[in-house]
C-alpha cells in the first residue's frame, strides 16, 4: 500500500481534526479554569510532543524490553520522592518509598485502595466482612469508584459545612478493624481544603491502619508551594501512600500521575501477576497491559529540563495570581471564598451575611463570566451524612499562565458579579415543576423509576432540559439551572441521567435507511 491508496488524503483528515478542534474550550491562555493547566512556557509543550514523539512505538507493558521506559520511570518515581520528602538511606525495606507511574490520579488513586484492600486482606486470611475506606466526604470521586470496583464501603465523614474543613477527631471516630485505608487530600478538590495529616496520620499509625495522601492536584504545587505549610507528606510518619498527578501541576499532557509507596513489601500487593495462562508471564503494576510511553516520556523531559528550581519558579508565579484574584473575590460584595485554601485552587459561595439583594449566587456569577469568555466551575451544594449541608459553589484552579491574565479576569469577575447580584439562587423545585409541564406524563413516573429509567425514557427527558438533541449539541449557555436540577433531583436519577447524557454524546449518527 502506498499513499496513493490511503482512502483520504492525511493532510486533509488533519485538517479536519483541527477544525474540530476549533470547536473545544480553549485549552491555552488561562480562559479556562479548571481541567487545564497552562505552564505559559509553548517550549514545555513542544518538548513534551517531541518526547512523546520519539516514545511512540513503544510499549511501556515491559520495561525490560525497552529499558527506556524503566529509566524514565525510575527518573520521575525518583523526582516525586525528593519532592515529597521520602528519601531514604535504602536501607530498610519497611521504609522505602518506591513508586509507579500510571496513566492518571484516578489510576493512581484506585491502585492506592487496591493495594490497602489486598494487604489488610493478607492479614486476616478468611476474613469474609468487606473492608471499609473512611475519608472525609470532599475526597475525590475517583475513591468512590475505587470502593465500587474493587468491593469496599466507603464510609464518608462529615466537614465543618461552612468552611470544608476536616476534624481529625472525626476520622478518629470511625476506625476500626475493618478499615482497610484512611484517604485525607493535600488539599481536596472542591473547596482546597488541607486535611490534618499529622493528627489522621498519628492516629491510622497507633493502630496500625494504612494512610493515603491524595495530592493528585496539589502534590506538585504544594511541593513548592512559597509559604510555610505543615507537614502533609513523608515527612510524616504513618503517611502510607501518596498520589500526584504530573498531567496537573507538572504541566504534562493528559496520561501520567505517580504513586508513591512507603515500604516494598507493601507495595507488591498493588502488582498483579499470573502465569497462570499459555502467554508470556502477566506482572502488571497498573490497570493496564500494553500502554503507551508518550505521557511518561513528556513528564521525565519536563522534570529534567525544570528541575526543582523551574517548578519553584512556574509555582511562585501561580502563587501570585492566586493570591491576586483571591483578593479580588473576597472584595466582591455578595461572594465569599469558602474555608481556608491551601494552593493554587479556591471554591467561592454566597456570602449570606449581607441582604439577600446584595448577594450573588456563585453558578449566575459562573454563567456571567462564561459569556465574556472565562469558563468556571460549577459544583452543586450537597448534602452531608450528618445532615449539614455544603454550600454550592464555584471552583477555580490558578495555573502558572493566569498570571499574564490576572487584570484581565479580575475585572471580568467583578463585571459578572455586578451583573447578577441580587439574582436568586436558581430554584431546583422550580425547574422542575417546569419540567413536569412539558413531560406528558409529568415527571412522577421518572421520580418514581429514578435510576431504573430505560435508555430511551432518559434521552427523552435530557431533550425536555435541553441537553440533548437540541441545535448543534453543547451545554446550554446557562449551566445554573442545570446544577439546579442536579440539586433537586434524588441523586440516582441525576446519575442515570448523565450516563445517557455521555453515552449519546459519542454514539455514532445512525445511517439513515
Ligand atoms: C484530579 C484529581 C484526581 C483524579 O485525577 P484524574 O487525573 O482526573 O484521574 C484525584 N484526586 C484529586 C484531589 C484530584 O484533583
């Protein structure tokens, strides 16, 4: 086969693609607030393409066949352990960290519990209960689908609701002998949040249960971070494991997070291995078999070619621009930015302390400055097992590039706040009363079917919204309404919901007969 066979021509294919391109959110230039992160360097970017470029054929399954991938591994495995304070003489084996590569925190972070799950099962041979995982309620998702696939409770206790803020004493609450690891975040997601990892850490250590420090967003941040932080990570002793995401704030692209492990032995229990087949020998320390070098080889370029100094440097500017804005909203009447956070990320609620026509409600202000052309994140208020309820919010995440645009976003967020002060909070009961209107069948019958809904049934209702089927697809304009009905209705429905929702996103266009 030549090119002169190919079905289409590779230029225009690409061409094609980068037309589709044109039609995403802009991944460069700080407009974007979440999901990306902008080190402001195009060097970085055109270094990662040229690392991933010249990895391409290989197959990062067997480091023994190409050592490039064991001496690149061992590079950022090596990097992460001297940022996060877990370098030792090697002499005891207990003590070590060692450390994988994977394809990404949530990799990173499901490994962690299954690693934690096989090692406690090893020391209670024939123990039939289902361990549990105990974490505060604003741990990241990826430990729910941990829990879901690999067969654990996850036992989720309450924050302070006003400012997300974990009590050590409440995780101390709820250990037993059936937990098999702990998770506190260095900070968490939603609201920046640094957990206590000492005091969670001194009591997992006293009664000998595994601790996970989940950095996956601010482990390389916070690594470098300009001020004085306490101590979240193996400086700490009963500190486990630790997850950090190099495609976050290691600024390579999407595919590559590390796991760092205190002790070989206890590190072992995360590789899967069987012989057991007539193939070659399986001995897997991550989730998948063949899998590709590129993510890997960008994120040991750029660690080699920063080093410590150059993300000191990328941070300090990403401090700054966080330190700007977080001024700049809490100067804003009707906003205030929730707890204390730690890092390069803050979550921003309603301040209810002023009258009800000064205030502004975060997800209005989010859709405000999505019309002038800066994506926010929206995340729904959320009720707590004790009862309490977390506010909802707006999350921003600051990368190094923000600060070229700080003046910029600054009176964008001030302009939007203006624009919607006063607006009530979308009311979800609203929306939905709306929607009963325009189902045939009102919505009691969906209520009542919530997560049982057939595929079509679902994809119906997702077209009353307006998230499916209308003009050219995309999200609506405005997304508060949206989160608004992700409040109100019951949470299986909404699941159900947004499976269809993804799912008809990519199905093929059927032929048409
Ligand atoms: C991003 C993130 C994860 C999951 O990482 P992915 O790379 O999106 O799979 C886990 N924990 C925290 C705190 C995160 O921010």
């Amino acid at each position: 086969m030549t090119m002169n066979d190919f079905r289409r021509d590779p230029a225009e294919v690409l061409a094609e693609l980068a037309a589709l391109r044109e039609g995403d959110a802009p991944t460069h230039g700080g407009r974007v607030l979440s999901y990306v992160y902008d080190s402001g360097l195009a060097e970085l970017d055109e270094l990662s393409a040229a690392a991933a470029r010249l990895v391409q054929p290989v197959n990062g399954l067997d480091p023994t066949t190409f050592t490039s991938v064991a001496a690149m591994e061992a590079g950022v495995v090596g990097f992460a352990r001297r940022v996060f304070h877990g370098e030792t003489d090697g002499s005891d084996s207990a003590e070590v960290v060692v450390g994988t590569v994977t394809s990404g925190g949530t990799e990173s972070c499901l490994l962690a519990v299954k690693t934690a799950r096989d090692v406690w099962r090893a020391a209670r041979v024939g123990t039939p209960r289902m361990p549990r995982i105990v974490a505060p309620i604003t741990v990241h998702a990826a430990f729910h689908k941990a829990a879901e696939y690999f067969g654990l409770v996850l036992d989720l206790v309450p924050v302070d609701p006003a400012t997300g803020t974990l009590a050590a004493s409440a995780i101390e609450d709820r250990l037993g002998d059936d937990v098999a690891l702990v998770v506190v975040s260095a900070p968490s997601y939603p609201f920046a949040s640094l957990d206590p990892v000492a005091d969670v850490a001194a009591v997992c250590r006293a009664r000998g249960i595994a601790l996970h420090v989940d950095a996956c967003i601010g482990g390389f941040a916070l690594g470098f971070w300009p001020d004085e932080l306490p101590a979240w990570d193996f400086r700490v002793p009963g500190v486990t494991s630790l997850s950090a995401d190099l495609h976050k704030y290691g600024y390579a692209p999407k595919g590559v997070s590390v796991l760092l492990t205190r002790g070989r032995d206890r590190q072992r229990h995360q590789y899967f291995r069987t012989t057991g087949w007539p193939g070659y020998p399986v001995v897997n320390p991550t989730m998948t078999g063949s899998k590709p070098a590129g993510p890997l080889a960008a994120a040991w370029s750029i660690t080699e070619v920063l080093g410590e100094d150059g993300f000191a440097e990328l941070l300090a500017k990403t401090a700054r621009a966080t330190t700007a804005l977080r001024e700049v909203v809490e100067g804003i009447e009707g906003l205030r930015v929730v707890g204390v956070p730690t890092g390069p990320l803050f979550a921003v609620a309603t301040d209810a302390s002023v009258e009800p026509e000064r205030r502004v409600d975060p997800h209005h202000w989010a859709d405000a400055a999505r019309g002038s052309g800066w994506f926010l994140q929206l995340q729904p208020g959320l009720a707590q097992p004790d009862g309490t309820r977390l506010p909802h919010t707006t999350h921003l995440t600051i990368t190094p590039v923000t600060e070229q645009v700080v003046d910029e976003l600054s009176t964008a967020l001030v302009a939007a706040a203006d624009a919607v002060r006063g607006v009530p909070q979308v009311d979800g009961q609203l929306v939905l009363a709306g929607l009963a209107d325009a189902l045939p069948g009102g919505v009691e019958p969906l209520l009542a079917a919530s997560g049982g809904l057939d595929s079509d049934t679902a994809a119906g209702l997702l077209g009353a919204i307006g998230l499916l089927g209308g003009e050219g697809g995309g999200l609506p304009s405005q997304l508060a309404p949206v989160l608004a009905l992700v409040e109100a209705l019951p949470s299986e429905l909404t699941g159900r919901l947004l499976v269809e929702l993804l799912a008809r996103v990519v199905e093929p266009v059927s032929p048409v007969e």
